[in-house]
C-alpha cells in the first residue's frame, strides 16, 4: 500500500457526510432488488439512470464536493464513502453485488487529455478498482456482472492496446464480456459517445435476446470490430456481441432544454466578439439561423466552442465554431476558457451568447429539475460534465443488466 493510501485509510470512514437541510431525491431502500457497488460514483448519476429497483450497497468517490452531491440526491448516502480507491479493501464491501459499476477516470485516455492510457495518474486507478474485484473472487463474492464506462479514447488509446488490456482483465477473470458504443444524442439532445464494457461472470446465463451473433452498425463502430477481431485467442473466446434495441425517437431537442431565466450565469457583453471569431462558414450558419428565427416566430439555438485552428501560412488563430443543430457538443469539465460551451441564442435580428447554465447542461445529461446540484456553478458543471449520461445506463440496465439477473434469480450472486 502507499503512503498516500495509508494515511486515506486512516480517515477513510469519516467520509459518508450527509448534507445538511437536503431531503433525499433518490432514495436508497423501498424493497430494491438488485444489489451494487459504484466507484469512482461522482454525484451517483449512474444510479439514477439505474432507478429504484437497484439498491446501491458502497459508493466511493475521493472528491469531497461529489461526495456531498451524491449524499443529498441519495437519501443521505449511507452507504458513501470518501477517499481514494487505494484505501479501500474487500473488508468495506458489504456483502456479495450483483452487479459492480466503474465510471474510472478518463483523463488519460480522452482526447483532451495526455493520453497516456492505463499507466496514466488518474486512469490508473482502474486496477485499484480491479484488484478489488479480484479480491471479492477469492473470497467467493465476485459480482455476477461488471460494467466498465470511459470516454470513446478507451477504445483508441494507445493504439488499441489499452482496450485489449482491459479485455485480457476480465477473461483471465473469468467473465464473458463485450462492449458497446452509445452516444448519449440517442436520448438527449448531447453528442456524447461513451465505451461501455460489460461483464458476466462465468456460469451467470445471457437470455439470448441480450446478445446476438453479429455485431450492430449502431452500437459497435468499425474500430470496436477492428479491434475485437486482433483481440488474443484467450480474450477472443469471452467476447460478447451485446445486443441492445433501438430506442425511441428523441422528442427533445435543445432550444426546449434552455432556461428562459437562467441561474449561475449572465449573458455575455462580447458577442460581437465572438462574431468576429467565425470564419464566414460559420458567420453564415449565423445568418440561415436569423432567416430561420423569423420563419418561425421563435428562437434558435446553437451552442459555440472556441478553438485553436493554424491556416495554410501556419498561424494559429482563435476561432468561434458554431453548431445549429439543435443538438449541443459533448460536454465537458470546465477546465478552462475554452472547454465552456457557450450557448448562441437567435431571435430574429437579436443575437445573444451566454454560457451554458448548470441546470441546463443537467438536463443535456438526462437529470431530472429535482436532482439537486452545487450552489457554485463551477462545481455544477464539473459534477455534470464528469459524470454519465443518466437514459443511457437505464437502457443497458433495462435490455441487458436487468434480463440477465431476472433470468438467474438467485444464481447471478451465487
């Protein structure tokens, strides 16, 4: 163990803080069926996409402010504990999950980060997590089904390799296992594509309408058969094609999702400025929105990223890019200036920007108004930015998680 992780376990315990003066949103309790386990849980958003019928038995997250959101939309959260992965032991995980869920840093394999994988600081955290669940196979608690969710850059790291470790991971464990590709846009009006690996333990029995012979165009991208397809004989005979329906229509789209009073932010006094960014590609998209607005008597929205681009003689500039889709871009941690979404908002003539509100970029994640979220509107939008998009865990707990624990009954955490 290390230093760090020593003096974590010192204090571990002192970690499940309810918040004062917050009545619980989610409660924990009413007869749940299915037991799990969340690490790395932020403000516990995967577990309200899992929803009522999952009763979620330890929690852990090493960030304070997560720690105090997940306790007052979980009935006070119980069973949260604060601190690092590497201070956790078998000996705090009470009982025998169906079901364990690790939303495990991405920092070091998304895109905007130093991609330097498994091996990373923050995304090294995964074989804490895993040596756990090795931990509860020796014990003869392993859950009967595991699932892994990072950021698209899970797949491509490192060229493949770092998907092909975590595969080895849960064959040399003993799980069948397959992934799934889903962009959160099928539910909100968010592009947000999220790798989901999902693991079943050895003798648990996939009801065959969970998984199908082929892979789907809609949840398994061509770099996820790629892959799969070099993957090592001994990873290559657990591999799962999981199979998931279509969902419904999206019936949202983001000009319904935009507060007409909108708190934590104010509208910006530079949107000239911003103006002036767009190359005229994009001042044009601009001017088909103002025509559009007029058209049809209402607003339109379109949300804005500012980039780096260099033009031909190499220079770098600034630049404003623009999206009128109704459909915002992925969102993120606010780490900096550049990493804010912003929000352009066309009445006709009238041009207005503003930053993305917290309550919004909530319901971009599928949140529900009565989530509560942090006073500040920086510790909000890093909650929401962090976190998974709450329709999608409950589409791959309604058609895989769920079917396969009815189908065992008992079995699957035997």
């Amino acid at each position: 163990m290390t230093e760090r992780a020593r003096k974590d376990k010192q204090h571990f315990h002192l970690a499940a803080r309810a918040v004062p003066g917050h009545s619980s949103t989610y409660a924990n309790g009413g007869g749940m069926t299915y037991q799990y386990y969340d690490f790395f849980a932020g403000g516990g958003m995967a577990g309200v996409g899992l929803g009522p019928g999952w009763n979620c038995t330890f929690a852990n997250d090493f960030d304070g402010h997560k720690a105090d959101v997940y306790c007052a939309n979980h009935d006070g959260g119980a069973e949260f504990v604060l601190g690092d992965v590497a201070a956790v032991t078998t000996d705090d995980l009470p009982g025998r999950p169906d079901m364990a869920w690790a939303s495990f840093p991405c920092q070091d394999l998304s895109l905007a980060g130093a991609r330097q994988g498994l091996e990373g600081g923050r995304s090294s955290a995964f074989w804490m997590f895993w040596n756990l669940m090795r931990g509860l196979g020796d014990e003869g608690r392993a859950p009967g089904l595991i699932v892994l969710e990072n950021v698209y850059g899970a797949l491509t790291s490192h060229g493949g390799t770092d998907f092909a470790t975590l595969a080895a991971a849960f064959a040399d464990f003993g799980y069948r296992y397959g992934a799934v590709m889903i962009n959160a846009v099928h539910f909100v009006p968010q592009s947000r594509p999220r790798l989901f690996i999902i693991g079943i333990r050895s003798g648990v029995t996939v009801p065959s309408g969970c998984i199908s012979e082929i892979p789907s165009p809609l949840w398994h991208p061509n770099k996820l058969i790629e892959i799969s397809g070099w993957l090592p004989s001994n990873s290559a005979k657990n591999w799962l094609w999981w199979d998931l329906p279509a969902p419904s229509t999206r019936n949202t789209s983001l000009a319904t999702l935009i507060e007409d009073d909108p708190q934590g932010v104010e509208w910006r006094n530079d949107t000239d400025y911003l103006l002036n960014l767009m190359v005229p590609r994009h001042r044009a998209k601009v001017a088909d929105a103002q025509r559009l607005s007029q058209q049809l008597g209402r607003r339109v929205v379109g949300t804005i990223f500012r980039r780096t681009r260099t033009d031909p003689n190499g220079i770098k500039h600034q630049r404003a890019e623009i999206r009128f889709d109704e459909v915002s871009g992925c969102l993120r941690t606010p780490s900096g200036g550049s990493s804010r979404q912003i929000l352009l908002v066309v009445e006709g003539a009238s041009i207005r920007s503003r930053l993305l509100s917290p309550r919004e970029a909530a319901r971009l994640m599928g949140l529900p108004d009565s989530y509560q979220l942090p006073d500040r509107t920086n510790a909000a939008l890093h909650l929401v930015g962090d976190g998974v998009a709450v329709p999608v865990v409950r589409h791959i707990a309604a058609h895989i998680l769920e079917p396969i624990l009815t189908t065992n009954g008992a079995r699957a955490a035997v």
